[in-house]
C-alpha cells in the first residue's frame, strides 16, 4: 500500500484490528481494508486502464506520415472527332504524398505522449478523492457505533433510574408521576439507541457501495474516533499544497499546452504536395514522365488565429492555477482551524467535563435512592452527560473530518509523529 494510502489511513487515527481477507461473511473490516478494496474495485479507477489505452492508440495514430496516394487518370476519351472511342486518349497513372514541413509529425508525438503523460496524476487525483471519500463514510459507521455506545450508556443510567423511582413509590416515598417519566425517559433512549442501530445500518451500505457490494455482511473493526493525533503545523502542510495532485495536474496542461502551440506554428510552414506518374498517349503509342509540386499560399495568416489561441490557453492555465492554489489554501486554512477547535473541544471534555458529570451521576442516583434528591435533578443530570458525551463525540467526528479534508488537499501525511496514542474512552 502506497504512502498515500497509509498516511490517510493514519489520519484518521481509528485503531483498526488486524487486516482481514476480503469477501467473507461476518468479517471485521478496518478502513485499510475498505481502502484497498475500492483501489482494486472502483470502476472510476479501472476506467484509467482503458484511457490509457485510447491514449496510447492516438500516440500511434499521432506518429503516422501522411499517406502516399496512387491514382490513375484517363484523359481526351469517349468525345467526338479524334477523341472518340480511345483512339485519341491519355492515361496518366501517379503516385503523389505530402511532405510535412515546420516539424509537423514531432509536435503531433509530443502532445500525444504528454496526454498520456497528464493521466498518471489525473488517476492520483481521482484516486485521492476517493479515497477521501472511504474515509468519510467509514467515519460514519465509526460514529454511528460511538452512538450507539452513548445510546447504551444512557440506557443504563436511565434503568438505574427507573428501578429507583419504583422502589420509592412501592415505598409510598414518590407519586407514580415520577415513575412514568422516568419509563418515558428509558423510552428515549432506547429510541436513540435504535436510531443509532439505523444510522449505521446505512453508514456501512453507503461503504460497501463504493465497491459495489449491495448488502454488506461485515463490521467494523474496533475503532476509537476519540484519538486525534498531533498534527503538522499550517505553514508546514501550506508547503504540501504545491506537490498535491490538483496542483501537480498544471504542470502536465502546461506541458499539453505548450505541446498545442508548437504544433499550431507548425502551421506557419505550408506541406508541400508532390506528384509523379507516366502518362501513355494512345494515338502513337508514346510514354512520358509526369510530375509536380504545390504548396498552398498564405499559411502564415490562416496559421495566426489558431497560434494566439494556443498563447491565451497558456496564459489563461497560469491564472486558472493561481486560482486554484488560493482557493486550496483557504480550504486548507478552514480545514486546519476546524481540527484545532475540535481538537481543543474533545481535550477539555476528556479531562474537565466529562469525569465531573460521571460522578455527579453516580451521587446523584445516591442522594434519590436515600431521598436527598428529586428525580427532575438526577434526570437533569443524566441528561447532561448524555450530552456532553454526545457533544465529545460530535467534536471528534469534526475533527477527524477536518483531518481528511487535510489529508486529500494535501496528498500527505499530515502527522506530526509516526505513533498516535489513543483516547481514555
């Protein structure tokens, strides 16, 4: 597997389990396996194969002379007077062709050769872009489970809950208002669970589409979205820009551009056509030698227009690249800033919140069980870190997404160490 591949992989930073073989029932699929099966199976990605090969065909094509013509002429026949019948006819048989000047046939190899050339960072380009794209929707079957995981979370807080309200109203300590909303609550999140369940459900179908597989029997490996490793700074992934497929593409329409506009002045220089042949009078029964050659007038001018619109293709790339290095930079600048938010985000409510809203649950159930506590204020409370977990998942899904936005803009690794230590769940 390329750099490339691994370094997107490492983006994501999901500790996959071991890579299993493709194409069996109830597998554990990691993203380097989803990676590899749309690198091998993606019919945007075979389709380069056969462009390769139509390349190839007008390469060929390109490096053929103009073809010599043979012809046969049959002069002063069938008229009247001493042209009639073949008394009187001429036959000339001639074999002309066109000789190339300006450098014709060298110019039509060079822009076949530099197409073919351009195709190799086109599929990169491509293949980056999808692989981005893996990346995305594996991140939401990854998300999909850690739902699923708050889902139980919430589940189990809320059963505790409801256990503790039934106990007080069988002990005539609570009214059964209490007990309703408290099965109401356990309603929910079971709800949010079974939405979760679908979510991901969807999540590994769009997956698995991306290499044509209509029902997806596989899982996801253990992953944990929550580690987000040190990342490179701006200026250094701002200097990755320039080797990028997307910028690295100017530089073969460059070359296929200056290719055309050799081959448009070659244009300046007319061909000369030549021709020679044997000419057979009837009348006497003599032969003679024929021949000529031509060149059409005025080259030059009808050559102008074709060359000043190879020149403004030329200047019109380089600003087309300027364009598209600004608009990557920016991207790269949003994409930068969005992880360092997330980043920041999921850190504070790893070390500062959420610990603090675990024990105040577990007090919480404590201080109701012994009646020092209403139900709304444990209910309160479950909730917030119901949601506060919810929140800390949300940010790291930002943040990883920010990472593969990074990844594809840059075509790099992004790391700014080679090991990435996982999150405390």
């Amino acid at each position: 597997m390329s750099v490339r591949i691994a370094a997107l992989a490492a983006c994501m930073a999901v500790a996959c389990a071991a890579a299993s073989p493709p194409a069996r029932a109830a597998e554990r699929l990691g993203l380097d396996d989803a990676i590899a099966r749309v690198d091998a199976l993606h019919p945007d990605l075979r389709l380069f194969g056969a462009l390769q090969a139509q390349r190839e065909a007008e390469r060929d094509q390109a490096a053929l002379a103009p073809a010599p013509t043979a012809g046969a002429t049959l002069e002063n026949a069938f008229g009247s007077g001493q042209t009639r019948g073949l008394s009187g006819a001429e036959l000339t048989l001639t074999l002309a062709a066109v000789f190339e000047r300006g450098g014709k046939l060298d110019a039509r190899r060079v822009l076949a050769q530099s197409r073919i050339d351009a195709l190799a960072v086109e599929r990169e380009g491509r293949r980056l872009d999808l692989l981005a794209e893996v990346a995305r929707r594996y991140l939401a079957a990854v998300g999909a489970q850690g739902e699923a995981a708050i889902a139980q979370t919430d589940i189990a807080q809320r059963t505790q809950a409801l256990a503790a309200a039934e106990r007080r109203l069988r002990a005539g300590a609570s009214p059964e208002a209490v007990v309703l909303a408290a099965r109401a609550a356990l309603a929910q999140a079971e709800l949010g669970a079974a939405r979760a369940e679908q979510h991901g459900l969807a999540a590994r179908q769009a997956l698995a589409a991306l290499w044509g597989e209509r029902a997806p029997r596989f899982e996801l490996a253990p992953a944990d979205p929550l580690a987000l490793p040190a990342i490179a700074g701006f200026d250094r992934l701002a200097e990755l820009i320039e080797r990028t497929p997307e910028i690295a593409r100017f530089a073969d329409e460059r070359r296929i551009g200056e290719a055309r506009l050799r081959l448009a002045r070659t244009e300046e220089r007319p061909d000369a056509s030549w021709q020679i042949g044997v000419r057979r009078l009837q009348a006497d029964g003599d032969v003679a030698l024929v021949g000529g050659v031509s060149i059409p007038l005025g080259a030059a001018r009808r050559a102008a227009p074709g060359i000043r619109a190879a020149e403004a293709e030329l200047g019109a790339l380089e600003i087309e690249r300027e364009s598209r290095a600004l608009s990557l930079y920016a991207t790269l600048a949003d994409a930068h800033g969005r992880y360092r938010v997330a980043q920041l985000e999921v850190e504070r409510l790893q070390r500062d919140v959420v610990p603090l809203l675990v024990r105040g649950v577990a007090a919480a159930e404590r201080a109701y069980a012994g009646g020092a506590a209403s139900y709304l204020e444990l209910a309160q409370i479950q909730s917030e870190h119901t949601r506060a977990l919810m929140q800390r998942l949300q940010a790291a899904l930002a943040a990883q997404q920010a990472l593969i936005e990074i990844q594809r803009l840059t075509g790099q690794s992004v790391l700014a160490a080679s090991t990435v230590a996982g999150a405390t769940p």
